[in-house]
C-alpha cells in the first residue's frame, strides 16, 4: 500500500482487534441486509403481480357496476338519487388503515369494513326498480372493494420500492466502500506489525552479536595478561638475561 493510501491509524494490536471487530459488524450487516433486501424483492414482486390481478378484475368489476346504474336508472326513474338519499342515514362502508411488518419496513394497508345496517337498504325501491337498486349497491359495493384493496396494494409498492432503493444502497456501501477499506486498514496494520518485529527481532540480534563480541574481546585481554604473567618471570630469585642492569662490567687481559 503506497502512503498516500494509507490511513491514519496507529498499527498496534488493540487497533488491530477492534477493527477485526468492526470488520466482523460490517460483515453480518451486510448479510442481514442482503437477507433483508432479498424478503422485499419477494414482498415486492408479490404486490406487483396482486396489482396487475386486481387492475385485471377492476375493469371488468367497474363495467359490471356501470351497467348496473344505467338498469338501475332505468327501471327506477330519473328520481333515483333521491329515493337512495332518503333511505341513507350515515356511511355503511368505511375505511381502516393498519401497518404490515415485512423484514422491519412497515408497509400501510387499508381494511375495508362494512357495518352491516342493510336492513333499511333492502326496502329501497320497493315501489319501482327495487331489485336492479339492490343488484347495483351489490356491484358498486364488489368496486369499492378492489378499489380499497387496490389503494393499499399501490401505497404499500410505492413504500416497498422506496424501503428496497434504501437498503440495496446500504448493501452496496457496506460491499464496496465500508468492508474494502476495513479490509485494508487490517491488511496495513498487519504489515506494519510484521514489520515492527522483523525491526525488533534485528535489534535484539544486533544486541546480542554486540554482547558476544564485547565477551570474547574480554576472554582475549583475560587471555593476553595470562600468557604475560607466565612469560615474564614471576620469581624474585630467577635471573633475568634480557635485563642487564645489574651486570658487572669485566676486563679481559692477555
């Protein structure tokens, strides 16, 4: 790794443990995202084809419900709003929104509920049109329905597009950017390291030869003054030839 690739950090063995920890974090995120992505694709697509099905069943439900009205009209009279208005007190089909959990993304969804009170309803029209009323609340009630479960189908897909764009960029930051340089930090650390002990292992093998050189420069000076107390006469009464100090001088005649 060149330097200006390298991060600031201190190559120790605590350094280095914490981010093997770190690594270890980043890893399993990583895997429990994909895991989580992963539910969503299946929620998502699931929800898509839901969508396309109840599209599918919508068109021929509103067709259904529109030629209802027209007999309706027709059987019943110009004044048929008014005949349904007199005999409508408060709102039959209501709407209640619920949260779903899939993978921990809570996806809105709408139930639909109906109080049941039809006992009024059913003794509408009575006098003229009462059966084709009845056959189009039946058909107008089949489309409130799918259109209910259509609205939370498409509110939950838009919520289930945004949850998975937000957890395949947090995959691919940990995949490309937060593991790699974990990975290199680890792998930096761990050559500095190898370095520092070749460093000290040289040190300490430097100290070493320096020992063993001063021993032996010993031995030998230990050795020199032994060998010069054995060559020099340790005796005071031995005679010295080479000292001549104390020699007489002697005259020799013919």
């Amino acid at each position: 790794m060149s330097s200006n690739n390298r991060l600031p950090v201190v190559p120790t063995v605590t350094v280095l443990a914490i981010i093997k920890a770190r690594l270890l974090g980043a890893t399993k995120g990583h895997q429990l995202l994909k895991k989580k992505a992963d539910a969503l694709n299946i929620k998502f697509r699931k929800v898509l084809a839901e969508i396309v099905k109840t599209k599918t069943e919508m068109g021929k439900t509103m067709k259904e419900s529109a030629f209802e009205l027209t007999q309706a009209k027709y059987a019943a009279g110009e004044h048929i709003k008014h005949t349904i208005f007199d005999n409508v007190e408060a709102a039959q089909v209501k709407v209640k929104a619920v949260t779903e959990n899939v993978a921990g993304v809570k996806l809105p969804k709408f139930q639909y509920l109906n109080d049941g009170s039809e006992s009024k309803m059913e003794m509408t029209g009575l006098g003229k049109g009462g059966q084709p009323i009845q056959n189009c609340r039946t058909a107008n009630i089949k489309a409130i329905q799918l259109l209910v479960e259509l609205a939370s189908l498409q509110t939950s897909f838009l919520a289930l597009d945004e949850a998975i764009k937000t957890t395949n960029r947090r995959v691919n930051a940990l995949e490309n950017v937060v593991i790699p340089k974990l990975e290199n930090t680890i792998t930096y650390i761990k050559g500095e390291l190898d370095e520092l002990e070749r460093e000290e292992f040289f040190r300490l093998k430097k100290i070493q030869a320096n020992k063993e050189r001063d021993l032996a420069l010993k031995e030998a000076e230990q050795a020199m003054a032994l060998m010069g107390d054995a060559f020099g006469g340790g005796g005071s009464g031995g005679s010295n030839l080479v000292d001549g100090d104390h020699d007489e001088d002697q005259l020799f005649t013919s």
